[in-house]
C-alpha cells in the first residue's frame, strides 16, 4: 500500500504478513491447531460478541484512560455523526448472543462514553464510571475463546491520472449499477438487464471482458498500485498536475478475498520470512505479468467513489478514520461505528512490540477482513504509517461496550 489507505485491509495489513495465508472459507467447526484458521466464519445461528463480566476489563480501561490521546475524542465524534444519519438505523438492531442492540442503544453508548472521558479525573474514575453504566461483550475470536489476529493499514498517496495516458494506464473503477447488496451493505449479487439476479462476476470476467468500460474512476500507473487500492479500500492520488483527489470504498462482489501474500508463498515465488508490500513491489518492477497472474487468484474486486478532501481517508462508513482509533472489522459480524477496546501488541520504532490496549471506534471494514478473528488496526497517513502498519501482526482480543438497557431508556443525550 503505497502511501494510501482505507479500507480496506488489506493486504495482510498493508501487506504486513499478508492477510496471510488467509483467504475466505465457509462456515467450520474451531479447532486448536498449529495453523489457526483466523478467517473461520460463524455458524449459522452464531453471533460475534457474547456478554462477559464487566471486571474482566476493569484494569485494561484505566490502562486505556491513560493511554488515550485527542484521536480518540475525534474518532468519537465521527461515529456520532455517523448514527445521526438516518441511514445508519438500517444496520440495526445488532444480535449479540444474548440479545439484539437496537440503534439508539449504540448511538448513546457513543454518546455516553465520551462523557465518561472527559468527566473522570482518572483512570480509575473513567473504569467505575463506565462499568457502572455499560454492559462489556467480548468477540468469540476465531477459535471461540476470544483469540484475534490484529493486523494493521495505513492511507497512501499514489500517482495517477483522470483520464488513461501512456503511463497511467491501471484503472480502478466506479460502483457498477448492477451490483447488488443488503441493507446491511454485504453484497450478494447481480441483476441483470431481465431483472433476474445473479452471481457476481469474478475478477478474470471482470478485468478480461471489459465490462466496467465507462467506469472508470481514475487511472494508476501500476496493476499492482490498482489492486493494492482495492486490498485497503480508499487512496489519495496525486494528479499529473499537483493536484490531490480521494477516493474510497463504494462496494464490492460477494466472492471470496485471496490474499496476494499467500499466493506469492503457495506458488513458492517467495518464502514467509521474504515477505513484505517492498518484497511485492520489487517483484512487481522486474516481472509485473506473474504479479498480475498471482493477483488474478483473487476473485473478490472492489469498486470506489470519489470523497473530499476533508473527509479523507474515510472509512466504510464513509465518515474519517483516525489513526490508532479507528479499527476496520467483518461488518456482517461487528457492531459498525460501536466502541471497542482493542487489547494485542503493536510494532515499536526499534521494530520491538509493545502492549497496545486502547479504546477504539469501528468504523472500516476491508476485502481481507473476514469473520470474527480478524481485525485491522488504522496506523495513519504516510511512510511511517505503512512501516507502522506493514509490521503489524500480533494476536489479542476485543471488548465492545454498549449501555446497560435500563440506563438507555433513561438517558437523555
């Protein structure tokens, strides 16, 4: 990921470890092994978060209290102003194994949560306070013991053009006007000109047929600065003429999302310790067609739209992300916009690891982030961030905090 963003996560986090070895899989029983299945879906009747005893994270909200900085109150705000559109309403209410959260609970959860911050002297203070009004669920992870992969992405800058030009000659493309998704925004299908409604093309049909001619959104100067777009999900591009433009998520086909990572090890044209976004580009420099052939493995294809300026990089919810507080989730499986405390370990600036245990806002989703064990970390903007985000691969756990029901129905924000 070049200097860009969203998203989409990515390329096993910016390509950290690549999404790993992981692509999509239907629905399978957890089992301890030496290879988790991070990517395993939920059964059908399973939910992602499961109430838990609100003391199990009495110590990680003061560490968090202490831990915060002023992202944290703009990530707020952002999902604040995300519930108030009325569009919002349609993803919920959100079933958790013990019982549906409506939208209003959510949205004053938000609400209810920044006034804790900004009202507690301390630490201790802010823990009293929010296990005295919230309820905590704890995500089922990818093995049902709360266990998550955390891997991280970051906001490019690319080089690119709007129309196609000798050297920008990659597009990336608008939503097409025939695909299909629920309300929830999980994509299904499409519907063709007879009104009938069908499978989605792959990207092989997509990318070989020209079916998404006229669609164009902008041009790049690379297939692989196209796909890693598609991998993050939003990008800043920086017209021939100096000018910026932004652009993000805007949809998706419903097919199942192979890490670029994985296929450069499967066809044993890297090992894992040789792995990195450098290691891809510079194979992508010296033979771009067996890149091409290895990003063709994956059938999932993301569409974009343009953003301002001011609201970029932004998220899935179409509301700005913000480093180190904004996290990107399955949103078929986790509450969007909702407050999360994130508990794993990030990359230091020696390129150790240390405790990261933060409260965050979910507000993303990405192409590689599948199920409930997986989650991407928003590390910013820029060539610090994708080194940030490129190094990110750490396992841990989630907690989502939503107001106990009698204190919703008495709270007036």
């Amino acid at each position: 990921m070049q200097v860009m963003m969203l998203r989409i996560s990515r390329f096993l986090p910016v390509l950290g470890c690549f999404v790993l070895l992981f692509s999509a899989t239907g629905c399978s029983s957890p089992t301890k092994s030496a290879q988790p299945t991070y990517h395993r879906q939920l059964n059908p009747g399973e939910h992602a978060l499961r109430r838990v005893d609100p003391s199990e994270v009495r110590a990680h909200l003061v560490t968090a209290f202490d831990d915060r900085d002023s992202g944290l109150s703009r990530a707020l705000d952002q999902s604040a102003v995300w519930y108030a559109a009325p569009s919002s309403q349609n993803r919920f209410p959100f079933q958790t194994q013990n019982g549906p959260i409506s939208h209003d609970q959510a949205r004053k959860s938000v609400v209810a949560l920044k006034e804790s911050l900004e009202s507690s002297v301390n630490g201790e203070r802010f823990a009293q306070s929010v296990l005295a009004r919230f309820d905590v669920y704890q995500t089922v992870g990818w093995d049902s013991e709360g266990t998550v992969l955390f891997t991280g992405y970051y906001a490019p800058i690319f080089e690119g053009s709007p129309v196609r030009t000798e050297r920008f000659d990659h597009p990336i493309h608008r939503r097409p006007d025939w695909l299909l998704t629920c309300p929830e925004g999980v994509p299904f299908g499409r519907r063709l000109a007879n009104g009938r409604i069908v499978d989605s093309p792959e990207r092989h049909e997509i990318e070989s047929t020209g079916m998404l001619e006229g669609t164009e959104l902008c041009w790049l100067d690379t297939k692989l600065d196209a796909y890693i777009c598609q991998v993050n999900g939003s990008a800043c591009i920086r017209y021939p003429d100096g000018s910026l433009h932004h652009v993000g998520y805007a949809g998706k086909t419903e097919h199942p999302y192979t890490g670029l990572g994985a296929s450069m090890l499967e066809a044993g044209l890297m090992t894992k310790d040789g792995l990195s976004l450098d290691a891809i580009q510079s194979y992508n420099e010296r033979d771009p067609h067996t890149i091409n052939r290895m990003i063709a493995r994956n059938k999932n294809f993301v569409f974009f739209q343009h953003y301002p300026g001011d609201s970029w990089p932004a998220g899935s919810l179409g509301v700005p992300v913000t480093d180190r507080a904004s996290i990107a989730t399955d949103k078929s499986v986790y509450p969007p916009g909702a407050v999360a405390l994130v508990d794993t370990d990030v990359v230091d600036g020696s390129g150790g690891k240390r405790p990261f245990v933060r409260l965050v806002c979910d507000q993303d989703t990405g192409g590689a982030i599948v199920a409930p064990g997986r989650c991407d970390l928003f590390m910013g903007i820029g060539p610090e961030a994708r080194t940030l985000a490129g190094g990110q691969y750490a396992e841990g756990t989630m907690y989502y905090f939503f107001l106990k029901p009698t204190i919703v129905a008495s709270y007036d924000d």
